[in-house]
C-alpha cells in the first residue's frame, strides 16, 4: 500500500509541478509533510538542502530521498518513477503540439499567463524557507528580531555572491558549506 500512496503522491506533484523544481516545493511540502506526514518541516528542508547539492531536479532528487526513507530502494524507485511519468507524457504530447502551433497568439498568451502563477509558486516555497532557516519551526516573520542572524548573514553573503560578484552557484554551496563547518569548529552551530 506505501509503494501506492507513493506513487501517486509524486504523480500528483510530477503533474501539477508546473515552472520547475522551485515551483514544485510547495506541492512536495503539501504531500510528503501536511498530508501523508512522512517528514517532519525541518526534514523536509533537509531534503530540499540535500537535493540542491545533489545533481538532477530537485521533484526528482526529493522523490528519490523521500522514497528511500519510506520504504527502502524500491520506494525511491516508485515514488521517482510517479514523479518523472507525467512529465515524460505530457511533454512528448506538449512538444508536438508546441512545434507544430507555436506561432498562434493564444498559445502565447496561455504561456504569459502562467509566467505569474509560476513566480508565485517559487516565492511562496523561498519565504518557507527562509523562515524556516532565519527563525526555526513553528516561527513566523512576525518573529523578525529573534532570527539567527549568523543564517541571515551567511544568506546575505551567499545572495550577493550570486547576484552582484556573479559567482559560480557551485562555489557559493561550497563557500557556505566551508563557513558552517568553520562555525561549527568554532563551537557557533548555525
């Protein structure tokens, strides 16, 4: 019965995950924290951490990690292939129907509309997080002067490397990761 719920849980998100992996995080919050409880909100921001660090897209990378920590290899491979079945239809048929009818306007307003819905989406899973990262659990923006300011400051950082100096996103993970571990050395955990 876990391999179905799986499944189908991945489907769900494989198929409604429109705009990408960031767009998908809250419908993975949805289904594997608020209604099938299989992780906590703190491991499910593990989960997101891990699949950034890890290569693939992230509703995959999340399907895979989620699956093998519920039901072992074979629930990585249901809940991946759940994830992926979608996507894989969808695409072939969107593809040929995409080559085929792009020039029409009403194809390409259906596409501008969506632009919006998709942002939305991914600023909705980012301000998760940085709540969870600044405040802890349970915490809101309204908990704005509590906030650990060590995450604050490294998010900053990370953000202006990214932005302004234009790094390479492989250093600024690398970069952070070397600055936690030098904080944790120095008995600072963020």
């Amino acid at each position: 019965m876990i391999y179905l719920q799986l499944f189908w849980s991945f489907f769900q998100i494989g198929l409604f995950a429109v705009g990408g992996g960031y767009a998908a995080l809250p419908l993975i919050q949805s289904q594997v924290v608020a209604q099938n409880a299989w992780l906590t909100l703190s491991e499910f921001t593990d989960i997101v951490t891990i699949s950034q660090i890890t290569p693939g897209p992230i509703a995959i990378n999340a399907a895979t990690f989620v699956g093998i920590r519920i039901a072992g290899v074979g629930g990585a491979l249901i809940a991946t292939l759940g994830c992926v079945t979608p996507s894989f239809v969808i695409s072939l048929v969107l593809g040929k129907l995409y080559f085929r009818y792009r020039q029409l306007s009403v194809i390409q307003g259906a596409l501008g509309g969506l632009r919006p819905a998709v942002t939305g989406l991914i600023a909705s899973a980012g301000l998760s997080i940085i709540v969870l990262a600044f405040w802890g659990e349970g915490a809101s923006l309204a908990d704005a002067l509590s906030a650990d300011w060590l995450s604050v400051g490294l998010f900053a950082a990370a953000l202006a490397a990214l932005r302004a100096a234009k790094w390479n996103p492989i250093l600024v993970i690398l970069g952070c990761g070397a600055a936690s571990l030098l904080l944790y050395g120095l008995g600072i955990p963020l």
